[in-house]
C-alpha cells in the first residue's frame, strides 16, 4: 500500500508540475540540451523493453552533438580563410522577397549545412558523428545569428544575419568537428547509463527520429519546449507494454510501465492548509491522472 501511494504520489506531481508552476520562457530548444531537430522530427515517449534497445551509442550521436557544440564554442574561433564575400545575400534576397512575411532566416542559413557537412564528413572515420556534430554546429550559429530578427524584419536585416551565420559556421566547422570527436566517447558513456535508467521509470525516455533526447531530468520542459518552438508534439502512446491517452475526462495509462502523461486540465483545488497541505493539492490534482496495471 505505501508503495501504490508513493508511486500516485510521484505520478500526481508528474501531472502537477505544468498547473504548480509559471510558465519558462524557451530559448532555442535549451530545455532539451540544444538537440538539433528538425520540425518535421517524430518524437516519442518510450518505456521498457524497446526503450532500453534504443539506447545505443548510435542513437546518441545528436544529443551529443547538441551539448559538445556549445563546450566546443570557446575553443574555435574562426579560420581565417573563409571569405563571407560572395552569393549568399544576393540569393538570400531573391529567396526573401519571394517569400514576404513568411521568409525564415535560420532555415535559409541552415540550407547551406547539407552540402558543407557532406563535404566536411566525406573522408571521416566515423560519419555519423561527424555529420551531427557539423549539423549541430549550423543550428546553433543560425539560431544566434537569427534570432534578434523577427519575421517582421527587412529583408536586408535577416539576410545579413542569415549569410552572417552560415559563414561563422563554415569558418568554425572543422575545429568543431575535430574537437566534438574527442568528447564523444565520455558523452555516449554517460548517457547510456541515463538512458537506460530512464527507460524503467514511469515517464520513460524521450526519442526524436530514433535519436535519445538528453532531458536532464525535465521532460516536460522539453516537450513544451518542443511544443512551443517547433510546434512538435510528443507522441505517448507507443509503448512496449501498454498505452495512454489524454482527454477531456483525464489522463489514463494502461500496462505493466507506461510514459507519464501530461493533463492538459485538473479540478480547481481548495487551498489546504497544515504540514499535509502540498501533499493534498498533489493528490487531488493527481486524480486527473490514473494508471490501471494489466495482470501479469
């Protein structure tokens, strides 16, 4: 019995979490460990048995990527014989004006990763490494570059910031390249074990396009993060063991272990008062969201 309560219990603040607290303003997608993905990406809650078979170095190239980009940064500086000079805004211009008030200036600067990176990765002892980290590297000089810009922004203002970008990331790319090689091994190491972990807990672990997405413990900020930025839902219903939905009545989960579920409501709850007031808002906010257990 205290076993169920405390597993309810944990399920309820899961739950609570979004209606307790104020909403974060996201910057990128930080909340995720700045994993680059794309916002046609399919992410997905897995538990058990199929969750932990993810959880391959393989599967970690992007998180890694995400987080060896930005301890890299300080270390490149830039080359010296990448010239900004060029196409780029010429043709950056011809693709904005065409494009009035939907024109976006990380996208247009990402649009230069494929071909660099496909060039930069081609001799690579490892490939797939050295393609996410490249990627991960434009994402983030794209996104800093663009984002004082708004889609309100001249055409001139985001194509500076987008060329701008795109070259700041050419001229760093293969130090970031040589210098995120180093720290993958550390990186993969840690996060199977994390990964692993997660995988036997209620709320499970968070995969983007088969690639494990380092939460660092906060999975509800990044799938609000995910949410907010590239409009990207996570998908809780795939599981090894089991489903759950959302609804108008509540939150529901059926199987032997199942990703915790986000309720998009709860009944208003009176404010309570003594030593057991927190744990009584929990539990009440918590009856928005039950699990039921198959027999074994």
């Amino acid at each position: 019995m205290r076993n169920t309560f405390a597993f309810g219990l944990l399920s309820a603040a899961f739950c609570a979490l979004p209606l307790l607290a104020a909403s974060p303003a996201y910057a990128g997608l930080d909340a995720c460990n700045n994993i680059d993905v794309s916002a046609q990406a399919n992410c997905s809650v897995q538990v058990m048995g199929g969750c932990t078979a993810q959880c391959t170095p393989v599967n970690f190239d992007v998180a890694c990527s995400g987080e060896l980009e930005a301890s890299c940064s300080g270390m490149c500086t830039g080359s010296a014989s990448v010239s900004c000079s060029g196409t780029c805004n010429a043709d950056c211009m011809t693709s904005c004006t065409a494009q009035p008030g939907s024109f976006d200036c990380s996208a247009n600067c990402n649009a230069d990763a494929d071909a660099q990176c496909s060039g930069e990765c081609s001799s690579a002892d490892n490939m797939n490494q050295c393609m996410a980290s490249c990627k991960a590297h434009f994402s983030a000089q794209c996104s800093a570059s663009c984002s004082a810009q708004p889609p309100t922004a001249s055409c001139t203002a985001q194509c500076n910031a987008s060329c701008q970008g795109s070259c700041t990331a050419e001229s760093n790319l293969d130090c970031q390249v040589k210098c995120q090689a180093s720290g993958y091994a550390t990186c993969e190491t840690r996060l199977s074990g994390g990964c692993t972990a997660e995988c036997t807990q209620p709320q499970g672990a968070l995969f983007c396009d088969g690639n494990y997405v380092d939460t660092n413990g906060n999975l509800q900020a990044c799938a609000a993060a995910l949410k907010s930025e590239l409009n990207i839902n996570v998908d809780v219903s795939a599981t090894s063991s089991g489903n759950s939905s959302c609804d108008s009545s509540g939150c529901q989960a059926n199987g032997q272990a199942q990703a915790s579920v986000s309720c998009a409501f709860a009944p208003s709850v009176p404010s309570p008062n003594g030593k057991y007031g927190a744990l009584a808002v929990l539990a009440v906010l918590g009856a928005a969201c039950f699990r039921r257990r198959r027999a074994r």
